[in-house]
C-alpha cells in the first residue's frame, strides 16, 4: 500500500508494507504516482540503484532520491521496484520506461526527497512505514 499526505506546497509519500523492504518499493510507487499515473508506465527497461546509510530515515530519503536522480538523468519513469536491504546497505533494481509526455500524462515535477516528515517505522498492526515530503 501507499498514499500521498498533504503537506502545505510540497507532497508526502508514504510506502506501508509488511517488510522494510515492500515499504520503500511502495514509497517509491507513491513517488510515481506524484508525477504521473503509475498503471500508465510500462517495466521496460531495469535499472539498478545502490545506496547507504546508518539510520533507516536516511536511507529511505536516499533511495528516493536516488530514483529522482535516475528519472532526471535517464529520462525515464519507473513502475516496478525490487528493494534489498542489508546491513545499512540497499540493492534495488527499479522498471520502467522512457518517458513520453502524450502517454504519460505528467503532473508534476518532483525535485527531491526532504528531511520533512522523514521517518522509518513499525507502526501499531507491526507493519512498516516509510515516508517523507518531496518537494514538487
């Protein structure tokens, strides 16, 4: 599961998952579904993404913005994502494809992962949280 939290001008994504790991692949889904409707991108194309950090929080905002890096630089959207994570470490292979305006339906552009509402958690059904604001 994932959704979008208001949060004044900016959006808040949030990934809930039974795992750490489906947490942040859901995050990520509610970072796609920020910019465009997800059902509309295609897993064409994998792309691998590493990150690390000592604390959950940062390594959630890393990822996030790893996947913003990758969109930007290889102009793409992505729709499927496989998270590992381990030892402060994550390994992720995210899908998608090249983007194109006229089937994508873009809505926004999103500029980065903040520190705003970070948090990585169990919540009380002993499923984990992963969320922060991006700043559109």
């Amino acid at each position: 599961m994932w959704e979008h939290f208001h949060h004044q001008a900016d959006i808040g994504i949030r990934g809930v998952g039974d795992t750490l790991q489906k947490a942040f692949e859901e995050g990520a889904a509610a970072l796609t579904a920020v910019i465009c409707s997800p059902d509309k991108v295609q897993p064409k194309k994998a792309v691998q993404i590493h990150c690390e950090a000592e604390e959950k929080d940062l390594l959630f905002s890393d990822w996030i913005n790893a996947l913003i890096y990758e969109m930007d630089v290889r102009k793409m959207l992505f729709c499927r994502f496989d998270v590992h994570i381990q030892n402060h470490q994550l390994f992720a292979t995210a899908w998608g494809e090249t983007t194109n305006p006229d089937k994508h339906e873009l809505a926004v552009e999103v500029k980065a992962a903040t520190f705003m509402e970070l948090k990585v958690f169990l919540n009380p059904q002993q499923q984990w949280v992963a969320q922060c604001v991006v700043d559109v």
